[in-house]
C-alpha cells in the first residue's frame, strides 16, 4: 500500500467520524463509541507487540494505567502546565517500557507473557497501596485545567467533540504506525520476528529493535490511557488490573493482526457486544464468548483475516490459499 493511498484512506476515516457524529441518536451512543475508540487505540498498542514482535503481553495495562496516574499526579502537583504534562509522561513510559523490553523480550512465549503479568500486578499492588499518591484503592481524580491545548475544559467534554478527538487521533496513531511499518525498521522486526536467529546470522541486533517496539506498544497504549483520563477525569488500579489487558488482548484475538486496522475492528465489535446488544440480551458477554471460539476455529487470524480471505475467494476463486504473513 502506497503512502498516498494510506493518506486518501485516513482522509476518509476522519470523514466517516464526522458522520458518525451526525448519524449518532443520543449523546449516551457517543460516549459508548468514545469508550470503544480508547480501547480501539488500546488494542492497537497490543495488536503492534504481536505483530511485529509475536509476543503476547499480559501486563499492558501498566502503561494504560500509568498514564492516568502519571498525569494526575503531575497535575496534583502543580509541576508544569497540562499540555506538557502529556508529552513528558509518554516520554516516560517510551523510556520506561524501553529499559523494561530490553529485559524481557529476550524471554520467550509463555514466559514472557507471565513476565508482563508479574510487572503489571506488581503496579497493580503498588497503586492501590500507595494511598498518599495515588488515593490507594479508591482511585483519584484528575484536575484538568479549564483550558487544553487552547480550548475550554467544558468545549473538549462535549461528547461529540471528545468522541471527534479521540477518532482523529486513533487515525493519525494508525497513520503513523503504518509509516513506521513501511520502514527499514518495519522490515528488520518482522524479519526477527519470523527467524531470529536467522536474522543474528546476517548481522541484525535482535534485543533493541525488539525492545523498541515494545516501547512503541507502551506508548500508543498511554495515549489510550491519556484520553481515558481526559474521558473519565478519573483514575484507579483497576486500570491497572491484568483484567484489563485480557480484555484488550481478546479483542485482538477477534480482530487479528493480520492487518493493523484488525484491533480497531475487534474493540468496535466487543463494546457492539457489551453495551449496545446488552440493552437487548440478558447475556451479551456469552454471546460475545461464542463469536470469539466462532472466530479462533474458523478463522485463526480474526475478522479481517476472514475478510481477506473472502476477498481472496471471490478474486482468485475457492482454490486461492492466503500467503502466510
């Protein structure tokens, strides 16, 4: 895909959130689709890590959490306006999750899943007890400013307008992934990803580049954790839980990483399930269940893996076989 293709189509998703507002019945619908969009976001970072790096994490939800904790606690403090408040705590999770990969990517599959766990329960514990800083179980307010980025508190928490930025800002996200998936960079951790040791013989340096994208994962998933903040005007362990990382991974698991938009899709079609089916079906979250084993039997690499194959079939014909990625 070309970059002026990728930039026509991240046109047209600005696009299609500007009707989405306009098609939207109620304010309660948008914020319901504002919740989606940050953990759409969320996953993203998740879905990255695996992509290019096959790892499955279970602790992201440190970096979705320390984000909301990051800024409250700078914000509290009085440290630097709001805005710089922002760029220097992703800093610090970039730097953060940086040192923390340079450990752990070296382990592999399940062990380093359960890696993730321990870290991220190990912030899990620490927020909750840690009642002096962060309000200890339950959780602490952030005071945002009256102004951000030069408009009023009470213009940005407009549901239609929170729910534009946090759209135009899932699309540049995915813009710039996309980018960076282009690059030799792109190229050197999905040559890793597929034959490590391959890519030691030929000269390649597999921890830092594998490490970074582990950082880049932190930090797309505390931007999710920044508008989650900015949603809620709240923050509390349980953004921290292990929980919430499962949550996130199974709507990767229901999107697949086959393509980047696949987290996008599966975290749009878990909170169809959650909240909008829920208002109509007692047990929307066993119906949710039922789609995910639906999916991982037939299609193993999610939605869009089954639209790929559709498309393929109906190009190509039933004896067209998919390459692997």
């Amino acid at each position: 895909m070309t970059l002026t293709r990728i930039s026509m189509l991240s046109l047209l998703a600005i696009a299609a959130g500007f009707a989405i507002i306009q098609l939207s019945i109620s304010s309660s619908l948008l914020g319901v689709f504002t919740q989606a969009v940050v953990y759409a976001i969320f996953a993203l970072g998740v879905g990255i890590l695996l992509r290019q790096n096959g790892l499955v994490s279970f602790g992201h939800a440190l970096y979705f959490g320390a984000a909301g904790y990051g800024i409250g606690v700078v914000l509290a403090l009085d440290w630097m306006p709001a805005e710089a408040a922002i760029v220097v705590v992703l800093l610090a999770i970039a730097a953060l999750a940086f040192v923390i990969g340079l450990v752990i990517v070296r382990v592999p599959g399940i062990a380093f899943g359960m890696l993730t766990l321990a870290i991220g329960q190990m912030a899990y514990l620490l927020a909750s007890r840690a009642s002096g800083i962060t309000g200890g179980s339950d959780g602490m307010s952030i005071n945002w400013p009256a102004t951000l980025f030069g408009h009023s508190q009470s213009a940005l928490l407009k549901p239609a307008t929170l729910f534009l930025v946090a759209w135009v800002l899932m699309v540049v996200v995915t813009f710039v992934l996309l980018c960076i998936l282009r690059t030799r960079f792109g190229s050197i951790t999905e040559a890793i990803r597929d034959n490590e040791e391959r890519a030691r013989f030929i000269g390649i340096t597999t921890t830092v580049p594998r490490a970074a994208v582990y950082a880049l994962s932190a930090v797309v998933t505390g931007i999710a954790g920044v508008l989650s903040s900015l949603n809620t005007g709240f923050v509390s362990p349980e953004n921290l839980h292990w929980s919430v990382s499962a949550i996130t991974l199974l709507m990767v698991v229901v999107g697949g990483v086959k393509r980047l938009v696949g987290p996008i899709i599966g975290a749009i079609v878990y909170f169809l399930f959650k909240d909008l089916l829920g208002e109509h079906a007692t047990h929307s979250m066993a119906l949710f269940g039922a789609a995910l084993i639906a999916v991982i039997v037939f299609s193993p690499h999610g939605i869009v893996g089954a639209l790929e194959d559709l498309r393929i079939r109906l190009r190509y014909g039933p004896v067209a076989q998919r390459k692997t990625p």
